[in-house]
C-alpha cells in the first residue's frame, strides 16, 4: 500500500487534506446512524443532536490537547503550530476523555439518562475511528516497524507494518459487534460503552506495541497505560452497573418526553 499522498482536493486555491475529510466523514455517518438509533435506546433523538454540536469540538480539542502535551517540546518554540491539525497529530483517548466529559455534560443539561446517551455513542465512536485511521495512511503516520508482508505500507521504499490498518478493521468490527450487541442483548445501561472501553483497550494494547512513534509516559507507552487502566475500569464498572442500574424493559427504555410506546419499543 503506498499513500497517494495528503492531499484530497484543491478548490480556491485551499488543499483539502485526507485527514480531515474522513474525521468529518465519521462524525457525519455518526451523527445519522445514531439520531436513527435514538429512540431504541430512550433518547430524544433531537437531544442527541444537542450532544454532537458540543461533542465534536470537545473531541477534536482534547484530541489536540493531549497530543501537544505529549509532544510538547515539539511545539515550545513555535505555539502557533498548536492549533494547525491539518497534518495530524490528534490523540483519540484525549478526544474519548474530554468527549465523554461534553456528553455527561449535556445529557444533565437534557435530561437524558447519561449512560443510555453514552451507549448511543459507542459503536459509532468505534465507527469514527475506523473511518479516521485511514488519515494515518495518506499521511503515512502512525504505522509501525519495517515488515515485508504483502499488505506492508510502503513509505520511501521500504514496507511497514500498517497499525493504522489493523486498528480500522478492529474498530469496524467492534462498531458492528456493538450495534448487533445492542439491538438484541443490551440488558443494563452502560453495558455498551463498558464493552467499547474493554475491547477497543484491548486491542489497542497489542497494537500500541507495533508502533514507532508512541506517545510515552517515561519509558512506558501511554497508549498501553491508558488502555490498561480503561480496560480496568470498563471490566469494574460493567458489574457495577450490572448489579445497580435497572434492567432494561420496553417500559423504561422510552425516550424522555415521549407518550407514544409503540414506536420506541426496543428490539
């Protein structure tokens, strides 16, 4: 696989890159499957609106953020560089964490259960971030050590293990797994974003391992101390809520304002 290159269009002069084009088209795609999923899980589907104009800014920023604090001396001397995200440089656990803070935020605001809310947003954040791996590819980022295997992203010659590839089907698949999980055996609220944070965490510990240019908590990688501890708490909290949060019926898994049963029943 050999990137054919950063740039996706050219209009007024301006270079439209990859990377930004798939982030928007995640949010997009998320943003339209989950206002349709809405009323499955008990939510007005106009409150989870609400939640994605506040959501989308809060994940790009803490994306952002945790990458610059990270990569800090990359930026000192030049801070303006911060907010040029056009060649990457986003973290998606900076983007999960500050994210979640805007969702618990606004769902309060709503009224909406936060972790039906929540559970809304798991499999398509998986979603989102099997369509936005592919901007490590185009701008030949994020991969790992040198491979001679067939599907090796080749960058000046040489073949590298294509970490961005293995965690896009990975997360592709988790979003299908969760959408089936939830449509047939979701039993407690916050069921689904505790598997998203158990299976995504998995995976990204082995992957994470891969890779050439892990961020890095003194000499650990940060991404497998974060996963770790996601992990931890996604195992913790699924019993947790197993054990104190009510059990999903079609009584109380209506939406928030809504008088009409019939049509919000889940399946």
């Amino acid at each position: 696989m050999v990137s054919p290159g950063r740039v996706c269009f050219t209009i007024f002069g301006i270079d439209i890159m990859w990377y930004g084009v798939l982030i928007g088209l995640g949010f997009v795609l998320a943003t339209i499957i989950s206002y349709k999923r809405a009323p499955r899980l008990g939510i007005v589907p106009d409150h989870f609106i609400d939640v994605m104009i506040w959501l989308i800014p809060a994940a790009i920023v803490g994306a952002r953020a945790y990458y610059v604090i990270f990569n800090w001396d990359m930026y000192a001397g030049d801070p303006a560089s911060i907010f040029n995200t056009r060649n990457g440089g986003l973290a998606i656990h900076g983007g999960i964490l500050l994210g979640i803070l805007a969702v618990y935020i606004v769902s309060k605001v709503k009224k909406e259960d936060f972790l039906s809310m929540a559970d809304l947003c798991a499999p398509v954040l998986a979603l989102g971030q099997a369509i936005g791996r592919w901007g490590n590819f185009f701008n030949e980022e994020a991969h790992g050590g040198e491979t001679d295997l067939p599907w090796a992203q080749i960058i000046d010659g040489k073949g590298y293990h294509p970490t961005f590839l293995y965690e896009s089907i990975w997360c592709f698949l988790l979003f299908l797994f969760l959408i089936w999980f939830s449509n047939h055996r979701r039993s407690f609220r916050g069921q689904i974003i505790c598997l998203y944070f158990m299976l995504y965490s998995f995976e990204r510990f082995f992957v994470e391992s891969l890779r050439t240019d892990s961020l890095m908590i003194g000499s650990l990688r940060q991404a497998q101390v974060i996963s770790v501890v996601l992990f931890s708490a996604g195992l913790i909290l699924y019993f947790v809520f197993k054990k104190t949060r009510p059990v999903i019926t079609q009584e109380n898994d209506t939406p928030s304002g809504s008088d009409d049963t019939d049509e919000t029943k889940p399946e």
